[in-house]
C-alpha cells in the first residue's frame, strides 16, 4: 500500500513552496504577531472568576447547591488548561520564558496539570498527528482508535468494550481530569526526567490538589465534599477532552512508512468544528484545529481571521479542507470509534487515498 502510494514523482515536493506562501500570506497579515492584551484579559478574567467561585464557596456554606459551584469550577479550571496550551505554544509573549513560566503557573497552579508532561505529549501530536506508532493520542490505552489496537482485543469484555467503545467514549471522558491529574504527579515524579523545572513543577500540582481536598473536607461534610470533587473532576475531564476529541478522531490514519508535506499532512487529517463566540470559548479556539495546526503559535484570537486565507489557499491548492458542526463532529467520532475495526480496515478508503494516488 505504501510503495504504491509513494510511486511516480515525489508529490510532497509539489507542496513545499505552497506552504511558504500560505505563511507569508499570513504573515503580511499581521496574524503571527503577539496578541499581549487579549491575553492578559483572558487570564485576568478567568482568575478573577475562579476566585469569585470560591468566595461564593465559603459564602454558601453546607448545602447541596455547592455542586453548581462545583460545575462553574469544572468549566473555569477547563478554561486554564486551554490558557496553559497557548502559553506552551508562545503564543502569548515574545519571550520563550514568559511563555513556560506562565503555562507551568496556569497549569499547574489553577489546573493541576504537568506542563513539561504536557507539552512533551503534545509536541510529538503536532509533529505527527494521526501518524501510527508515534502520535500519543492515538496510541494504546483505554479506548482503540486504530485497527491495529482493535484487533488485539476481539475476546471476552476487551471484545464487547471495543465494539461499544464510541458511545462509551463521553461518558468515559468524565474520568480524563482524575487520569491527567495522575500522569501529571508520575511524570514529575520520574526522577529519570530531564524536563526542567521537574520538582517546582510537582510541589505545584500536589500543592494545588492537597490544598484543594483540604478545602473540602474542612468546609464541606464528607459526603458534600466527595461530590463536589466528583463533579468538578467530571465537568473538568469532559470538557477538555469534547474540546480536543472532535480535532482529529475520525480523520485519516497515517501508516509509520509514509511520507507527507507539512500542508497535507496538517490539514488532511485535521477536522473544524463551526465558531460562534460562545464555541470558540468553550473549545478554547481549538474548534480551529487546522489553522492551529498549520500555525501553532498564531494567537488564539486570530485563528478565525486566518481561516478565511488557509481555506481559499488549501481550495486552490486541492487540499481537502473539513469543517463540520459541533454535534455532527462528536457524531463521527461516535460511529468511528464504534465502527474503527471494521470501516478503518484501509486507514486510505478516504479522499486523502484518492489524491496520493492521483
């Protein structure tokens, strides 16, 4: 399958220059430059909420309407995980420092997530998204997202799991919060790490989520206070994950063998879900994912200005590019991860076959 695709002329080589053209394009736009007031009032706005949340917390008191400040802290604390991901792409300051100090602070101060963990798992997922065998996100672990995986676990519940697995798929994402608080404390507890900042970055996080069950149980009897955290880690881990599912599940799947131009191989296996104001917030601009792919350290707010120029060119190009709504995205995840072992059979039975080939 991969000789074949590969034969002829190099078609990658036909893309190199187009890419560059696109950046330019961008760049006499104005769409790569630091967007350093709209992101102090994103921060500034979103602790002063996460404040306000905990005042009314000990305003409250002990009742059982602590589980909507619950939620509001879910969605708030969401809202940090997406700050963190822009400042690890610099796309907030000009400096490399401010830039990792404030994702290490957002994230792991106001979220409870490792950013060097963090940013070490999604580097390799830019550098090769949907690519078998080296993107993280779509590699071994509770749910199968390519064929490979499926065919490993055809017996007994693993069987019955997989073949449910896409509805099971959202419920399962209100567990994410506690799976990331976790791979963030064993991360920067492997003393094997040579990320820097390690320790300061496990004395935030365990810090923060010491503090936080404190708070609970000293405020909150033990019952108010388990359902709070419940429902907090619940709301934090769907959102996160509803925002970054629609991105690439669903998409084509590139063989380790082959070889794809930067253009494609960002824009082809990417999907966008359709913005409004309130969409671009909840999905923290990642409803973009092609413009972010292709423009890792565009300023979130610009990615809506960009798309305009990356689709016209991807167009001109003959480039697929998807965008679909927001609820018939989680619909082709859904069936994809339900069907993932029977219509994924060929990961090229997509139009991206059909211009490699061509």
């Amino acid at each position: 399958m991969t000789q074949e695709l590969q034969t002829g002329p190099a078609p990658s080589e036909r893309y190199v220059s187009r890419y560059a053209e696109l950046m330019k394009a961008v760049r006499d736009e104005g769409l790569l430059e630091r967007r350093r007031l709209y992101y102090w009032w994103q921060i500034g706005a979103h602790v002063a909420a996460f404040f306000a949340i905990w005042v009314a917390f000990f305003a409250l008191g002990n009742s059982w309407f602590q589980l909507v400040l619950a939620a509001a802290l879910g969605v708030i604390v969401t809202q940090f995980g997406f700050l963190g991901h822009d400042a690890a792409h610099r796309q907030m300051f000009t400096s490399a420092k401010w830039n990792s100090w404030t994702a290490r602070i957002l994230a792991g101060g106001f979220a409870g997530l490792s950013f060097a963990w963090w940013r070490a798992k999604h580097n390799m997922h830019h550098k090769g998204p949907n690519l078998e065998g080296y993107d993280p996100d779509i590699g071994p672990g509770a749910i199968a997202f390519t064929p490979g995986i499926v065919a490993q676990r055809t017996e007994g519940f693993a069987g019955w799991f997989v073949k449910r697995q896409g509805w099971l798929f959202f419920p399962l994402l209100t567990l994410e919060g506690l799976n990331l608080h976790a791979e963030s404390i064993r991360a920067a507890r492997d003393k094997t790490s040579k990320q820097p900042w390690r320790r300061v970055e496990l004395f935030l996080v365990v810090t923060r989520l010491t503090a936080y069950v404190a708070i609970l149980l000293t405020f909150l009897p033990l019952g108010k206070a388990l359902a709070f955290f419940a429902v907090q880690m619940a709301v934090f881990g769907f959102c996160l994950g509803a925002s970054f599912a629609p991105a690439h599940k669903g998409m084509p799947i590139i063989p380790p063998g082959m070889k794809l131009d930067f253009l494609r191989r960002q824009v082809m296996v990417s999907r966008n879900v359709r913005g409004n104001p309130v969409v671009d917030w909840a999905m923290g601009g990642l409803n973009y994912q092609i413009e972010h792919h292709l423009f890792p350290n565009m300023p979130r707010c610009n990615l809506r200005k960009a798309q305009p120029l990356v689709r016209a060119h991807c167009e001109a190009q003959g480039v697929d590019y998807l965008e679909v709504g927001l609820f018939q995205s989680y619909g082709i995840v859904i069936d994809y991860l339900n069907n993932v072992g029977i219509r994924a059979r060929d990961p090229f039975d997509c139009p991206l076959a059909a211009q490699l080939r061509g």
